[in-house]
C-alpha cells in the first residue's frame, strides 16, 4: 500500500557536511522537502519494537530525488522553473534494509519527469526513497540480525518493486 505526501522541491539545499561542501563545485542535489518528519516516526517504531536506535538523517525528511553530476546551466535553468514547487509523491508503507541503512521506498512521476528532461535517467542510481535512518559500527550487528528476523518471519517481504499502477493507494485529506 501506498500513501500520498505532498512536499516541495529544493535545489541546492544547504551543504551540511564537509562531504557535501567538497562535491558542491560538480554535483547538483535536488531534493523534494516535508514538513511531517515521518523519519522520525518510523524510527520511533523501530526503536520500541526491536530496540534498534537509528541515527537522524541530518537534512530531515526528504527524498533527494537528483545526486549526480550534471551541466550547472541545465541545472540552474530547472531549478529555475521546478524551485519551491510543492509536489506529490508516494510511499510504501514497509520499512526496508540493507542491514546498515533504512528507507521508505518513494515513487514520483513528476520527479522522474524532471530528472528526464535535465537528461538523466528517469530512475536515480539508489532509486527513489526517504531515509529513516542508518546504523553505526556499534549497532550494525544487531540491524543485521533485525533484518534476517524481519525477512524470516515476513514481518518485511522480499519482493521487488513494483510500477506505480500496481499498488493501492491512499490519500488522507485534512480537514479545512
């Protein structure tokens, strides 16, 4: 199952590690900002039922939906037209791992548009997700085991993502 958020888009958000200021001279970030913290949410959840502490991202929730290199006067022009656009995207509900890292799977059409016409493959290399968070060299082994328990006992399933069209979808209105 799927739900729907809506976010805004962010071109060059602010560098916030010495990583970040490094590649700032040759790599474009774009990212699409929320307001619900729904990282922290997950990782409340993860944390009172397996124990398992997550570090916080540190740019908050959000999808950062371009990492790569790409002509700066490509860049500027879209985020010309695209910057503090508020859009829609889509989340799947099951928590996923690798062991060291958790995330949302996300899907977004108008993203996937985007990074297209600035001639980048409508999918990122990690693909599109939200981060809950990640685990450090003190936790990693207990991650590792929450996984396989997680996995064996189909608490997180293993199937591969599917196209957009193939989930049900929720959307939750507030009241006005």
């Amino acid at each position: 199952m799927l739900v729907k958020i809506k976010g805004k888009i962010e071109f060059s958000p602010e560098d916030v590690t010495k990583k970040h200021k490094n590649q700032s001279s040759w790599k474009r970030v774009a990212m699409i900002r929320t307001d619900c913290e729904l990282d922290r949410y997950y990782s409340w959840f993860i944390k009172k039922r397996f124990n398992l502490e997550l570090n916080r991202t540190l740019r908050g929730s959000h999808v950062t939906f371009i990492s790569d290199k790409l002509d700066k006067d490509v860049f500027d022009q879209a985020s010309a037209i695209f910057n503090k656009k508020e859009i829609d995207f889509y989340i799947d509900i099951e928590p996923r791992s690798n062991g060291q890292h958790w995330w949302l799977r996300v899907y977004c059409p108008e993203a996937e548009s985007i990074r297209e016409v600035m001639g980048l493959n409508r999918e990122p290399y990690f693909g599109l997700h939200l981060t809950l968070g990640y685990t450090n060299e003190k936790t990693i082994q207990h991650s590792e085991y929450i996984l396989r328990q997680c996995k064996k006992f189909e608490l997180i399933s293993n199937e591969p993502r599917k196209l957009l069209n193939e989930h049900e979808i929720k959307i939750f209105n507030s009241i006005q």
